[in-house]
C-alpha cells in the first residue's frame, strides 16, 4: 500500500486516478483549488484519506498546499496533475504578476516538488503538445511576445518534461518521470477530444504505484504505460538547468541540488 498525493483532484483524470488507487487499497489525499472543490473530491472519491486545499495559480496558495501536505507526513508519490488549457485568455494573476497558464502549469509543479518533502516517486503530466513547443526559457512570461494561448500552454507542458528530467537527474533517489493522458474528452480537453478517456488515468496511477521494472524506471516519458519519445530538447542537460534557474528567479525558491 503507498500513500499518493494529487493535486488537481477533484474532477477529471486527477479524480479519476485517485478513485482508481482508493479501489486499489492506496492512501489516498486529494486536492482541490477552493473548499468547494475540495468537498467535491471528498465525496467522489469516498475512501481517500484527506484533501488539502490552495489555489496553485498563486504562490501563496501553492506554499500553503505544500505545507499541508507536509503536514500530513511523508507520501511515497506525488502526482503533478492539476494544470489549466490551450483555450486560456491572456490573464494575469495579479498578486504574482505571472500568467495564469505559467502559474499552474510550470511554476506549481516546480515549486511543491521543491517545498513537499521528497517523496520516493514525482509523476507529472506533460502533453503530446510539448513537442516542438520550443524552450523560450528567456521570455517565460509572455512579456516580450504577443500572447498565443496554444502555445503557451504547449510551452507549459515543455516545462513539465524538463522539470521530470531534470528531477530525475539531479535527485537520483527519486523515480522522477513525465506522460501525456492523450487529448480526452475531460473538462479541459473538450467534448470533441478523440483519445480514450478510460485510458488517460491509468498511466499516472501506475507510475506512482506500480511495482514492475517499468513503473520503476527513472527519466522517461510516457503514453498509455509505455515508452514514447519526448521533444528532444527535454534531453539537454543545459536546458534543463535553465529552466530550474529561470523558476528559480521568479518564485525566489531555490532547486536543491
């Protein structure tokens, strides 16, 4: 039995993989954005053990999540689940000045991997989107460029591939890896979405609780519990660093290295 904790939990595949690892035996803790959402997980997810609650669009919000969780002791998996769509407007969340695309979907999962006490496995959920995204690590919020929300979020989930990469390499004692779900018909992928939904859990509960050689693995990207060939530019060492260190800049947490 493991103990995993998901953030953007309280509906779609968040949801749908906690649900999977309650039937499993699996501790359970869910998470939601406001207490709205977090009594929504509890009640559809019945048997999970607890839910912590914070708006990972703020770093406020995301240093409180992390200190609940880490009040709740060590977890043995950490699931980066929570992100927000392609068909996002330019918005800026003003207490941060940080797009809200870069706030849930980059700088969330960058600043609890490094503020949640280190857990045996970090899964993060990236997008076939990622490829060709390119790594304009030196204008990450938008500033210089003309907002597009697409690539925006592309640009996000590129991140994501690279902060599993980089965890991975740098924390050798932690099983560190990145998948994409498939374009599923959940809230933020649309009604219209072609990939099956049944399966876009799955690889993500399976990485955090799996016991075969692959599960186990280190450094890799997935799609559907098997290997695929992310955008090779998450395999630059000098890419990765960057983006620690740009995340570095503008949240002021530094990555442990």
């Amino acid at each position: 039995m493991a103990r995993i904790f998901i953030t953007g939990s309280s509906t779609g595949l968040g949801l749908m993989a906690g649900q999977l690892m309650i039937e499993q035996g699996h501790e359970v803790v869910l998470h939601g954005r406001d207490a709205r959402r977090s009594d929504t997980a509890l009640r559809e997810a019945s048997g999970a053990v607890g839910v912590v609650t914070g708006d990972l669009s703020l770093m406020r919000g995301i240093r409180e999540v992390a200190e609940q969780v880490n009040r709740l002791g060590r977890f043995d998996a950490v699931i980066h689940n929570a992100g927000v769509g392609y068909r996002e407007p330019r918005r800026i969340d003003t207490e941060d000045g940080l797009p809200h695309v870069f706030a849930v979907n980059t700088m969330a999962p960058y600043l609890l991997t490094v503020l949640i006490e280190r857990p045996e496995r970090l899964v993060y959920l990236s997008s076939g989107l990622h490829h060709g995204a390119g790594a304009d690590l030196d204008d990450l919020l938008w500033r210089r460029r003309r907002w597009q929300g697409l690539a925006a979020y592309a640009e996000s989930k590129l991140h994501d591939v690279l902060l599993a990469f980089a965890v991975a390499r740098l924390w050798p004692d932690v099983l560190s890896n990145a998948l994409e779900p498939g374009w599923v018909a959940t809230r933020m992928g649309g009604a219209g979405a072609s990939d099956d939904l049944a399966q876009g859990h799955l690889t993500q509960a399976w990485l955090a609780t799996g016991d075969d050689a692959l599960a186990r693995s280190t450094g890799r990207y997935f799609y559907h519990r098997a290997t695929r060939e992310p955008d090779p530019v998450t395999a630059i060492e000098a890419t990765q660093d960057a983006l620690l260190i740009a995340c570095e800049r503008v949240s002021g947490v530094t990555f442990p290295r």
